[in-house]
C-alpha cells in the first residue's frame, strides 16, 4: 500500500499542563479508542483527581463515541494514568505491551509487594505483541514494539498516524531517557529507526512535549523534521554517539518527582492500591532503594 492510501483518522490531543503528557482520542466514525489518560495527582497531599480525564469523557460524550480501547504507550514514571479509570467509566478494556509482565515483576520486588499484587499481566485486558492489531470499527490499530525508554514500550500505528509513546520527544528536545528500570539506550535507538522508516507522511503523536519559553506544547511531528532537526538522533547519529549522549545526560537528571508513586499505580493499569483495613488505600515509599548507586 503507498504511503498516501493509508486512512487518515481524526485525533483529538489533550494536554495535561502539570505533567506536560498528551492524551489522544483517536475516532472513525462513532468508534473510538483513548491513549495514555492521565489521573490527576496532587503529592504534598496524596490525592487524585479527575479533572483531565474528565475532559477527555466530556469530548467523548460530545461525539457520542463508543470508546473500545484505552491504549497505554508504556508504564509512565510522571503522572498516574487513568486507563482503569476509563475502563469503568465507559465500559472499555486496557491493554499495553506483553513486556508489562518483567516490568511488573521488577516493580514488585522494588515496592516490596505482597501476594494479592501477581506480575503476569491480569490487571490488564490484553497484552499486545510486536505486531498484534486490533480492529476497532473501521480502525485497525497495529502494536509496534518500541522498546528502551521502558521495556513494555509500544507505538500504536493506526492508518497514517504513528503514537510513539516517549521513544521521541519533539525535535528541540530530542528523545526521553531510558536510566528507568528495564530502559536501555541502544534498545531505544533501534525502536527509533523502526519510528523513522514508516512512511514519510506519517503523523508522529508525542506523549509528552517539555516546549522552551520561545513555543507552546506541541503535539505532533513528522518523519522529515526527525530525521533533519532531533537534536539527539537527527542528522543520521550513529547508535553508538546515541548511547554515549544519552547516557552521559540520564546521569545528570534527578529521578522524577512522582516516579515513585506513578509506578506502583501504573503497574496496576491505573487501579489505585486495594483499600487496607481501615477504608484507605495506601502507596508505598521504599526507602533508600531507588536512585543513587544501587538504581
Ligand atoms: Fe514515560
């Protein structure tokens, strides 16, 4: 199929201000799905909110579409998602990438998790395989394997659009890091080849956008602006200049501010902890295990 045949979907992005991610309904007719929701959080006083998902059920609503899906791109380190939260609101089913289940299994052991937590995917709807595609309506979504910011990563090829989760970032600000656990720099690097040999006229769909003062958030890029102007891998970098670049910069960047709880909630699909005996739900803080030397 020539690049120009492939159908051209409507997607709608939501920015989420405080964590700088973008959320997508992408529809065809009535049919619809959702990816990366965001759950509002609040740190200093432990409580989440639904504000930014709530626009994405009013738009929705609005549309009168039937959401199928909610699709994660990876297990996010910087806002709590919402995939559970629209599971129950709208009837749909989450899935994300098989690899959820190491990542799962690593995130037990760092939070010190008890039985009732069972890393083998179930907290999910369906675990996608490089590969897998899901047809919804007249869409039919592909999942890509982009591993190395997370080990779970996924792009979700759906007719001329490609969601790239944060293998890339906009071309100012280059690619997202992969010192996370199960990140690895030179996976990255060959999932972004994969990303910028689609089609040139693919719509590339960011998860997160981090704009200098000179621009506003921007959502989408194309193949060509990649390819010419990413300040980390453009202008043909070499795997090797790749790795040494990010690894020099992941070691200066300080862990991020929510990572600690965005994880323990992520690895459940969006479902906060189960509720103990008196009535509240807890996250846990594992002291003195995560960062430093021994991350
Ligand atoms: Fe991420």
């Amino acid at each position: 199929m020539s690049p120009s045949r492939r159908p051209h979907h409507e997607v709608q992005a939501f920015f989420h201000a405080d964590t700088h991610t973008f959320t997508y309904v992408v529809h065809e007719g009535r049919a619809a799905v959702v990816i990366d929701p965001v759950l509002d959080y609040e740190p200093a006083a432990a409580r989440v909110g639904t504000a930014a998902v709530d626009a994405v059920l009013a738009y929705v609503r609005e549309h009168r579409l039937t959401v199928a899906w909610v699709l994660e791109t990876h297990v996010h380190a910087d806002h709590f998602s919402a995939g559970d939260h629209l599971r129950e609101a709208l009837g749909a089913r989450l899935a994300i990438g098989a690899g959820i289940t190491r990542t799962q299994a690593r995130g037990k052991a760092l939070f010190g998790l008890g039985e009732e937590f069972v890393p083998d995917g179930r907290q999910f709807d369906r675990l996608l395989a490089d590969g897998d595609v899901l047809h919804v309506g007249a869409m039919a979504i592909r999942a890509m394997a982009t591993p190395g910011h997370t080990d779970e990563g996924l792009t979700y090829l759906i007719g001329d659009a490609a969601f790239v989760g944060d293998t890339l970032l906009a071309p100012d600000t280059g690619t997202a890091r992969c010192d996370f656990p199960g990140g690895d720099a030179a996976q990255l690097y060959a999932s972004i080849q994969k990303i910028l040999a689609l089609p040139e006229d693919t719509r590339l769909f960011l998860c997160h956008d981090y704009p200098p003062a000179t621009r506003g958030p921007m959502p989408e890029t194309r193949i060509a602006a990649q390819r010419q102007g990413n300040v980390h891998v453009g202008q043909g970098a070499t795997g090797a200049a790749f790795v040494a670049l990010r690894t020099a910069r992941d070691a200066t960047l300080p862990v991020p501010q929510l990572l600690l709880p965005a994880l323990q909630v992520n690895l459940r699909g969006g479902r906060l902890p189960p509720v103990e005996g008196d009535g509240v739900r807890y996250l846990r803080l594992p002291l003195n295990r995560y960062g430093g030397s021994g991350a």
